[in-house]
C-alpha cells in the first residue's frame, strides 16, 4: 500500500481500502489529483478500484467541510446501475456516518427526513430535481458520471451536458466534475464534453485475452458449448445474446440439458426489476449457475466472479465486446478468457477484427455529434417549471461549444416548429407555455427523459399480482410463452396487460423492436482491411451468385452508395447488401461520384432509413427541418464514407479469384 496516498485519506481509508492490499494504478492517480480538486475522467478495466477512485477522496473532501444535503451526486445511467451503485457503497457511507441514499424514480431515499449527503440518481432523476427544486442543489461539491461510455454519443448523454451546465448555474459554487468507463474512444474528446480541464487518467489493462471458437448457436449446439465449458471446471457461464428473444431462446434450450439443471437464468430489460434483481442476487450467492443476458449485464452491475463469457452473437461494438468479456475472470490476473460462437464465415471474420481492435485498445466508433433532440425536452421541461420558456432563456442551457455547433436562430425557430407540432402554445411575443396534454405530463413527471417509449404491455402473474416482465402487443389467450427463463400461461389480455399463470415452457416471448446499432466507418473499414482490400481500395470479387463488392463503408455508407449505384446509366441492381459488402447482379468498371450536394441529396432522401440506427432520441421529430437535416448527417458519419468513395480505387479481381458463397 502506498504510503503517501493513503495519508491522503485519514479519514476515508479504512472504509475504503482497509480490505485491500493494494492501491491500483488507476486508485494512485486519481486520488491526489481529486483531493486538489481537479475534474477527472477515469478509463480503467472492469474490476480495477473505479468507484473507490472517486468516492474516498470526493467524501475525505465532503467530511472535511461543511455538511448539507446533495454535497455529491453520483450519476448512473440506468435504474438499475444506481440500485447497484447504492447496495456496492452503502456499508461504507454507514460506517463514515454519511447520510447515503437514491433519488430516482422507484426510490427517493431519506436520512433523519432530509435528503442524504451523498445521492445516487440518473440523468432523468437530476432533471427533475433541477425543475423542481434548484434551490436544494446550491450546495453539490462534487458530480460523478459512473460509465460515461453508456451516455456518451446518446441522446441521455446530450441530456447529461445539459443538466452539467445547469447545475453549475444553480450550485452556489462551480462542482467538481468526475466521469469513470472501463471503455471509452477518444478519452481526451469525452472529458472534453463533460468536464472542464480534466485530468485523463487511463490505466491499461495487462491482462492478455484469449478467445476460444464455438460453432453453431442452436439450443442444442449452445447446450453441448455450455457442456465443454463445465467438463473443464467452469461454474459460473454467462451467455450474451443480442436480442431478448434470443436470450429466452437460449435460457429454455439449456434448462435440462446440461449439469446446470434448472440453474439457468436469462436477464434483459424486458423483465422487471424485481426479476432482474433477484437473477443478479442468484448469480452473487450460488456457486454454479448459466445466465443468458443481452447487454443489461454488459455494465457494472455486480454478479459476482463468471468464471466464463460466452459471446453467443456478434457484439456491435469494440466496445461492447470488451465490455462483455470483461465481466468473466473479473478478480482474476491471468489471462481473459472468452468464447465466440459463429455460424458463418463473414461473422468469423468479423470476430476476429472485434478482438484484434480490443487487444490494440482501438474502439473505432461513430464520430460524436450532438442529438439537439434533447433541447425540445428541456424546453418542455423549462416551460412546465418556469411557467414558460422563451429563445433567450433556452439559450441559457446551453453549454458555449453546442452552441457553436447549432445554426444562427436555432432556438427561435425551434420553438415555433414545437407549437407547429402542438407541444407548446405563444403566450405573447416570443413566449412560449405548455400545451394541455403536456402540461398534465409534466404535472405528473413525465418530461424528465430523453428515453425511446416502451413499444410492450406488462406481464403479470395472477396468482400475485407482480409484473413479470413486458412483451410486445398481440399476444393471445391459451398460448404459452417462455420469459425469464420460466414458462408462463396467458390467462386473459386486458387494456392493463397480460394476465398469466406460471407454466410449463412455452415459445419464446415476442419483445417489441428496438431497432439495431449501426456498424461504424471505422469498423467496417478495418473488416475489409481483414478481408484483403488496401486503406483506398474499395474491391470487385466473383461471388457464388452475382459479384461481391467488399467496400467497407458501413451502415450509413453502405446506404449512401446504394443511393449512388441507382444513379449511374444503367445500374447494377443490388441483391444482398451489409454495412461491409454488398453482391450486384454484374460486375462494376469504375465507382460512382460524389460530392458535397449529392450526399445532401441522399441525406433528404434517405434520412428516414437512418434515423432507426442513429437513437436521435424520441423529440427528434419535433425539431425544425433543417436542423433535422444536419442532424441527420452529422449522426450518420455518412460525410466520411463520402470522403473516401471520392478517392478510392476500385480493384477488380473477377479473373484472379474463386468465388465466394458469403459476404461479412
């Protein structure tokens, strides 16, 4: 233990460290820097100390000053994440004798009938509380986002910058700003947005990762992959599947029919929190269990030591994959080890350049861009508090360098497009107040968030009266479903919900969509890049049907020349298309063009296509025309791929290679 650090703490060490050793790397950075009072962005591994990072040095500073309620407020991205963040620091805080507690929207803790020092809550829960009662955060010291990677890039992110810069407008002094990932690209450019002059302190991970190959993903392929594992002493197996579906899927496939028995849990956000919580708390306390998860539990929520990850699709990310294979191993020095599983010769392809970028710590996402969506909520929000809003007060939020990015007359011409869409109704000159459905909506805490609405109907057991979980709309009386790894009957379907009876296994549940991530430029780049084609190159090769184009210009570029393949004199026609290639019914002899005016063309044109990959947010509709427009674009990343089909090479090599079956 570092002697220096720890006399920095005199008062908070043994609360936090007592137990440990060791300070890590990232503990023995981050402390100085925050006891001077420095804003900081902390990237280090799963595992590595992050949470004990910030919080014993913002507390040793909190309990070195004067006391008052919200003195920190720890910002976590999702309900859950802060319910964990609350059960991970609650012994502690009692044990320091700080008034710990959760202020979100299933829990709004109190200590002694105050509000606690040091509270846990999410964006929505800090919106509501900035409109509802500033008056009570004049005296926050300090604000931490836990796994800004979550945020970042979203419209909840966007939504955080906004609710920073309000803060600092009603806290009595500026606070201290802390942000903490296990994963983020281009740290410099993220501590940019949230924090000012901040530190960046990033601590590799040393551990190498090691990937093992599992073919075929069917219940009884899956089921012998879960068999191998336990016949090689793994006891704790977490399976990720990208879609709910999949996940029951899964979960009904393994009951049975492995060593496991009836220890097999699957946990998604369609189930509900007290399913959820009681999956996670199984998997902390039991000694040998299989859960099947779709990205709930890529983040920090404890669930003890995996011993195994098993990656059953194509994670979307870099760093989606280094976040789910993180969470196996997590107390452990070696090695990290993970398993894939493919079906197909593009998604080995694709795994290996997932892992290869994780290894070189290359994330290779979308370029950032500001979803101005979230300004149609706040001026929602500042009208139902302040009675009504106008351009110039909407201004006011709005941190310098967003502006800088918005057209002259933005917040004008975005409060005339929200009365022109109902939301807000001229009250005089430039003042705007809330329409009647949405003032009942604000009355009721409804206007906090920048979440997608819920597409699904509760499920709920009869014999209890709990919601289980949500489903799509449509499902039918008699039929049996599967959902949180257990069978349920439906009973009756009412406007309230799904009536059920547990039961035996049933077909998987159906989940409303949610749309699907898009592959960035960066990604779908380095693909092709595996797949043979040069950094200009864009390549023809003979296919098993048709010819295969290997561009690499991902989902918006693949889109964009689409867009320009049915422009040129008598186009190939399109048989099958990815983010990464696409097979044409003959062969091309040069690449179309394109400049500036033509990808605004298409951006007019095929702006609805991107918009179910680019999360805009759900107020991106109420946004004038034009600024939908630049928003659009600039989301897409569609100006890179842009940039690079105006000087790349077309390779040809239909007389040079087999044909292949498959495109990635």
């Amino acid at each position: 233990m570092t002697a220096a650090v720890k006399d920095l703490l005199p008062r908070t060490f043994h609360a936090f460290f007592g137990r440990f050793e060791s300070f890590t790397s990232v503990q023995q950075q981050a402390i100085p820097a925050l006891l001077a009072g420095r804003d900081a962005l902390l990237c280090a591994p799963t595992a590595s100390g992050k949470t004990e990072a910030y919080a014993a040095p913002l507390v040793e500073r909190m309990l070195g000053a004067p006391r008052c309620p919200y003195r920190i407020l720890l910002i976590s991205p999702t309900r859950a994440l802060a319910n964990d963040l609350k059960r991970r620091l609650e012994e502690r805080m009692a044990q320091l004798g700080v008034a710990f507690g959760r202020h979100t929207g299933e829990h709004k803790e109190r200590v002694d009938g105050q509000p606690p020092e040091v509270a846990v809550m999410t964006p929505e829960s800090l919106d509501s509380l900035l409109a509802r009662r500033s008056q009570a955060l004049a005296g926050v010291a300090a604000v931490v986002l836990d796994e800004v990677h979550v945020l970042d890039g979203t419209p909840r992110g966007d939504h955080a910058r906004l609710l920073l810069n309000r803060l600092d407008q009603c806290a009595a002094a500026r606070p201290q700003r802390v942000a903490a990932s296990a994963t983020v690209d281009r740290p410099a450019e993220v501590a940019g947005r949230y924090l000012r002059q901040a530190l960046v302190i990033e601590a590799a991970d040393a551990r190498r990762i090691r990937a093992l190959r599992f073919s075929g993903r069917r219940p009884a392929e899956l089921a012998a992959h879960v068999e191998r594992l336990a016949e090689e002493g793994f006891k704790k197996i977490l399976l990720f599947r990208n879609s709910r579906r999949g996940v029951e899927e899964a979960a009904a496939g393994l009951v049975g029919r492995t060593r496991f028995g009836a220890q097999v849990h699957a946990h998604h956000g369609s189930l509900s929190r007290v399913v959820r919580e009681r999956t996670e708390r199984r998997l902390r306390e039991g000694t040998a269990a299989v859960c099947c998860a779709t990205l709930t539990l890529e983040l920090g929520i404890d669930i003890g030591d995996m011993d195994y990850v098993l990656l059953c699709d194509l994670p979307p990310s870099v760093d989606s994959l280094r976040q789910r294979i993180g969470r196996g191993g997590r107390r452990s020095r070696g090695d990290q080890r993970a398993g894939y599983v493919v079906e197909t010769a593009g998604e080995e392809v694709t795994f290996r350049v997932l892992f290869r970028l994780a290894r070189e710590g290359r994330l290779c996402r979308e370029p950032y861009a500001f979803r101005p969506s979230v300004l149609v909520q706040q001026a929602l929000v500042l009208a139902g508090a302040e009675s009504h809003v106008c351009a110039e007060r909407l201004r006011e939020i709005v941190p310098a360098e967003v502006e800088q990015a918005l057209p002259a007359g933005w917040a004008a011409e975005m409060l005339e497009a929200m009365a022109d869409k109902g939301l807000v109704e001229q009250a005089g000159a430039g003042r705007y107040v809330l329409a009647e459905a949405l003032d009942r909506a604000y009355q009721l805490g409804k206007l906090h968030g920048n979440l997608d609405p819920e597409g699904d109907v509760p499920v709920i057991d009869r014999a209890t009266g709990d919601v289980v979980g949500r489903v799509a709309r449509g499902e039918r009386r008699g039929e049996r479903i599967q959902l949180g790894g257990g069978g349920r009957e439906i009973v009756a379907v009412t406007a309230d919900g799904v009536l059920t009876d547990a039961a035996a296994r049933g077909r998987p549940a159906r989940f409303a969509p949610r749309g699907h991530p898009a592959l960035s430029f960066a990604l779908a780049r380095e693909i092709a890049r595996e797949l043979g084609a040069a950094p200009n190159e864009i390549v023809l090769r003979p296919g098993g049907v048709g010819f295969v184009l290997l561009h690499g210009l991902g989902s918006a570029g693949a889109l964009l020349l689409r867009y320009l393949l049915r422009g040129m004199p008598d186009p190939p026609r399109v048989l099958d298309h990815t983010p990464v290639s696409m097979v044409l019914d003959r062969g091309l002899e040069w690449l179309p063009g394109v400049d500036s005016s033509t990808v605004e063309a298409f951006v007019q044109r095929a702006g609805a296509s991107m918009r179910r990959f680019l999360a805009l947010g759900p107020w991106h509709a109420s946004l004038p025309r034009e600024l939908k427009r630049l928003t659009v674009r600039r989301a897409s990343g569609v100006d890179q791929a842009a940039d690079f089909l105006a000087g790349a090479v077309l390779k040809s090599e239909l007389e040079t290679q087999a044909p292949v079956e498959w495109i990635a």
